[in-house]
C-alpha cells in the first residue's frame, strides 16, 4: 500500500493524490475521447445516458451522500432542466446560455424545497420532496400553454453557440466537457469550507450547528447546487432523449436515482459514477441473459423491476458500502496481499436511535 | 346533499387511506423504518385474496382469512429476514430495502400464473348494492369500507389496550431498550408487529379490491397513505386514521370543486402545508432531540 508522506501544503490541493493517480485518470480521459470513434453508436448512446446519469448522480450524492438530506423528488428538477432547456432552445438561446439559465431555474426550484427542508428531517423530508415531484409532475401535464402537456415537446437539435452542431460525436463531447465540469467542481467543492460544512450537517446537525456551521444557510445551499447540477443533467438529458414528457419524471425516476447512489455507494463521487454505470447497463444485462432463459421467464415485464429490486436488497444487506466500497476492499486486498483482515471494513453498529426524541 | 355525497366517498376512500397509513405508522413507531413496500404489501393481499377466492372458489369469508392469515406470515417473514440483518444500520439503509421489496412484489406479481398485468375482479358479498337515504345514495361498498374500518380500528384499540402481547408492542415502540430490560423480546415483538401492518394491510384490500379491482399497480394507493399518515404525525396510531379521513375529504372536495388535476395532487399540496406549519404533523409530540 502506498501512503503519500506529505511536506508541503500545496499537496493538500492537490486534485489528485499523486503521480500514478493522475496518470490513471489521464488514461481513462484519453479512452472516453477515443471512445465514440471505436464503440458502436449504439453504445455510444448508452455513454452518454451514463454521463448524463452520472451528473445527476453527482448532484445527488452531494444532497443525500454528502449533506445527508434525503429526496425523492429529483426527477422534478431533472423535469425542469429539461423543459427549461428545451423552451430556451426552441426560442433559439445558444446552449451556452440556455444551459446556465436551465441550471438556475432548477437551483431556484431547490431553494423553495429546501426552505420547508430546513425544519424537516428524516421521513418528513422525503415526503416533503415526494410531495414536490408529484407536484411538479401535474403542473408539467397540465400548463398546457408552455407545456404542452401529456402530448410532449420535441427537442430541437442542441444549438451550442450559435448554429445547431452537427456531426454525431459533438453532443457526445458536450456530454463527456459536462461531466467532466461537474465532477471536477463538486470534488472541488468538498475539499473546501462549504463542503466540509455540509459533511458535519450530514454526521451531526447539533454538532456542526455548535461548531458555528449555519444550518439554515447550507442545507439551502446544498439543495440549490444539487437542483441546478440536476437541472444541467436535465438539459442535456432532453436532447439525448429528443422528446420530453411528464411521465418521463415520475416517482419512480426518483427512485432509480436513489437507488443509483445506494448501489454506487453513498458518500463517494466514484460512487455515483459506479452507480450511473450500473443503472445503464443492468437493464442491457438483462436484455442479454433474456435470451439464455427459459421463454416463460424472460418474456415477463416485471423482470427488470424484479431484479432491481432484489439487487437493492442485497446490496444494503451485503455491501452496504456499494459498489465503491467493494472495489476499495478489491484494492485493498491485493495491496495487503497475505495481511487483509475480513473486519477490516467493518463499521461499529450504531445502535442508539437517531430520530426519535426519548 | 351533494356536500354529504361527496363526504361520504371521501370517508370510504378516506378510511383505506387510513388502514394503510396505520400499517406505516406501527412500522414506524415500532423500529424507526418507514415501510415503501405497505401499498404493494397490500397490493399481494388483494392477489391473495381473489387467488383464494376466485382462482380456487373458496367461500368469500374462508378467502378472507386465509388471505389475512397468508399476509401475516410475509410480513413477518419480510422483517425476519430482510430488516432483522440491518438492525443498527441507518435508517435509510432499511427504507430502500423496503423500496426494493416493493419493487420485488410488484415485479413478482406480474410474473405469477394467474395474477399477470391484467385487472381481476374480487367481489365481495356487499358489493354493487346501494342504499337510498332520500336524495343521497350511498353505495354498499362504501357503506362497509365504513363500517369495517370503524370495527378493526376497535378492535385494534383493544388489542394494544387490553392484551398482554398489545401492550408489550407498546411498551418497545416506546422505548426499545426499556422495554427490553423488562424482559419485552423486542425483535420478536418487532417481527410481529410486521406481521400485524401487513395483516392490515391485506385487511385494506379486501375492502379495496371491489372498488377498484385488482391489479399489480394497485399498491400505488400506497403513496396518498404517506400524506396521510404525515398530516396525522408519523409516530401516532389516531393521527393516521385521522390524517387517512383528512386526505380522503379534501381529494373528493377537490376533485369536485376545483379545476381538473388538482385531485391528483391535492393530498400532496395539503401533506407540504402541514409540513411548513408544523413540521412534525398535526398529532406529533412537540420534543427537543437530546444530543
């Protein structure tokens, strides 16, 4: 195992943790620009669906992994990056704008939710969030004038700067500048005061609250960021998709998104990455095992809501640290080779309850 | 006339949303989990019962218990299995391996010979009557949606009053480690009280089915129960059924008074004004967290 024995102040800013780390990253960077040119278009679509999951993956990972405010209302502010987006471009404002203003308009949606949230906690927080997308879903169907309502809108193609891009492989690029933005920002973000005041709001509200963190004004800050994050997935997610409608925002995108962070592993950002990976190619898994089972099984539709469910049961039941967390057990076991120790990730059960007052 | 008409429906809705918000509210006050899977849990009770009742022609009564008998023992198996091994883990650990269940439940009863994605009828032996009380016609369904809510609500009130078992589940929802050192099992108790919300929640299908029939996506009944079960106060047994009767009032008043569409969302818009009033439910105990 390699410890970084640090001299200098400057290698706490690091981004990277050292050489070999940056190196790797800069190999994975150079595989993701070649890849369009070398992956059928079919997969390509497919990476794009993971960029695109894997921004809203990091919007909510900060939200629910980082500052520990649950919502199952994410789909809305996906909703609303995509209408936003997709009425600025239709009025022919250049992605470059229209973008910003998709993001600021879900970030705005993230403040009047997060305003209740600041006296919710727990359950009452869900609900709250529930309650808004099931909200936001109605309004979407029923404003028909801006809407269009359950008839949907069609995307016109991106329009980055002035004139629609053309060629298959810019939006991909778009996509992969996104992501790459997005995550470099909220990893950014977490090295630095605010987002170490979100972490103590996540583990402790009364300690962070004591240590002078103003809750009122972070966990707004936090839901806005999640929200605006969500809303550029949101847009970039409308002109993937090409056609945007209310249902396509339900609940149970919520969910999925919940799912993603659980099974990625809460409170990493490889995490969400690992997460949006897995939620885009499970179902193709599945489409592909369905021709090695038995015809009665695989022509059943609630396969796929069947499996997703039971893997999320057997992740929280067996690696509660998702995805992430095994590969960082994986790791550590080949770096200890003969010395890894199985409790050696274990963490102390709590079993005092956090909620409920006594 | 009308105003009754409409209170009438919005009571008999009113009083599912209740039963289902009930199960919540044990669940919770039992073990702190809120239980995502109680309307698909009802939604296999409502399968249960027409498999019973329909598929194998058993007397409509017999159905009925067996069904209820059947959904007791999942649930109880659900928190043998599934919820005990994460007993000490974040409370949002055990909700998404309810939300998971319910995705199970659902996925499984689409897959089962007989259930399918189609819509089955349950009829009970009230059904498709009506009860003329000058101008106002009452439906029989909603009559006995009425009527036995009314009675299990009594009959859970003696249960946790006055058996031993029922004060037991009180006594751990209220403070597990005292009830403990009493000499309570608590994760039998636990185990049971699943067993219970689930037995309920069979119990709401039943009267359910006849109205809206059965099919895989009725547990989705589920997520109006949550504003009701917030409006009354998480941890509190008749602030469910109340908050059940207030959601099911104000959806039926608004599907009647207000524009189109606010009936679908008028459960949530009331649930985010309760919340911003009071944060913790109309029947929440106003307490400080001690740290």
């Amino acid at each position: 195992m390699r410890f970084v024995f640090k001299t200098r102040y400057e290698q706490d800013l690091q981004l990277f943790r050292d050489r070999t780390e940056a190196g790797w990253y800069g190999v994975l960077l150079l595989v993701l620009l070649a890849a369009p040119f070398v992956v059928p278009e079919y997969w390509r679509a497919q990476l794009v669906f993971i960029y695109i999951w894997g921004i809203v993956g990091f919007g909510l990972m900060l939200l629910s992994g980082f500052t520990g405010q649950i919502s199952m209302g994410h789909a809305a502010f996906l909703a609303i990056g995509a209408y936003a987006e997709t009425l600025l471009q239709i009025a022919g404002w250049p992605f470059l704008l229209s973008a910003p203003a998709a993001m600021l308009l879900a970030a705005a949606a993230g403040i009047v939710i997060g305003l209740p949230a600041l006296r919710l906690t727990g359950i009452y927080l869900a609900i709250a969030t529930l309650a808004f997308g099931f909200i936001v879903e109605e309004v979407l169907a029923r404003w028909e004038s801006l809407t269009a309502g359950n008839s949907g809108l069609m995307v016109p193609p991106l329009n980055l700067a002035g004139a629609p891009i053309t060629g298959s492989h810019s939006f991909y690029y778009v996509c992969l500048a996104c992501i790459l933005l997005v995550g470099v920002a909220v990893r950014n973000l977490l090295r630095a005061p605010t987002g170490r005041a979100f972490i103590a709001i996540r583990d402790s509200e009364i300690s962070a609250q004591s240590m002078g963190v103003n809750l009122a004004r972070y966990k707004t800050l936090s839901f806005a960021l999640s929200a605006g994050i969500t809303g550029l997935a949101g847009a970039l997610y409308a002109h993937q998709i090409r056609f945007i409608s209310p249902e396509q925002f339900t609940l149970f995108l919520s969910i999925e998104f919940l799912m993603m962070i659980v099974i990625g592993g809460m409170g990493s950002l490889h995490g969400a990455v690992f997460g949006a990976i897995f939620m885009i190619v499970l179902p193709e898994l599945i489409a592909i095992t369905k021709d090695y089972l038995p015809q009665a099984i695989a022509e059943q539709t609630g396969l796929k809501s069947t499996v997703f469910g039971a893997l999320m049961i057997l992740f929280v039941l067996f690696e509660p640290l998702g995805l992430y967390g095994r590969w960082v057990k994986i790791r550590t076991w080949f770096s200890l080779f003969p010395l890894y120790k199985a409790g050696m990730f274990r963490r102390q059960k709590a079993y005092q309850k956090s909620e409920r007052v006594h | 006339m009308e105003f009754l008409q409409l209170a009438i429906g919005g009571v008999a809705m009113g009083c599912i949303y209740a039963l289902i918000a009930l199960g919540f509210v044990l669940i919770y006050k039992a073990t702190e989990v809120v239980n995502f899977a109680q309307g698909d849990v009802m939604m296999l009770g409502a399968f249960v019962a027409f498999t019973f009742a329909s598929l194998w022609q058993f007397p409509f009564a017999a159905a009925v218990a067996l069904a209820l008998i059947v959904l007791v023992a999942v649930g109880a198996l659900f928190d043998r299995f599934l919820l005990r091994p994460i007993i000490g883990q974040p409370t949002f650990s055990a909700v998404m391996v309810t939300i998971g269940i319910g995705f199970v439940a659902r996925g499984i009863a689409t897959m089962v010979p007989g259930w399918g994605t189609d819509t089955h009828a349950l009829k009970a032996p009230w059904s498709d009557g009506t009860i003329k009380l000058g101008s106002l016609v009452i439906s029989t369904d909603d009559l006995a949606i009425i009527v036995l809510t009314a009675a299990l609500c009594l009959v859970l009130w003696l249960f946790f009053s006055r058996t031993r078992i029922g004060i037991a589940m009180q006594a751990s929802s209220q403070n597990q480690l005292a009830a403990y050192y009493m000499g309570i099992p608590v994760r039998r108790i636990n185990t049971l009280i699943w067993g219970l919300s689930a037995g309920i929640a069979a119990f709401a299908a039943v009267l359910l089915a006849p109205v809206t029939f059965v099919h895989s996506n009725m547990g989705f009944v589920g997520l109006k129960a949550f504003p009701a079960a917030v409006v009354g106060g998480f941890g509190s047994i008749p602030g469910a059924i109340v908050g059940g009767l207030i959601i099911g009032l104000v959806e039926a008043f608004a599907g009647f008074y207000l524009p189109e569409g606010f009936k679908n969302v008028a459960a949530y818009i009331v649930v985010l004004i309760v919340l911003v009033v009071r944060p913790s439910g109309i029947f929440a105990e106003m307490r400080r967290k001690k740290v």
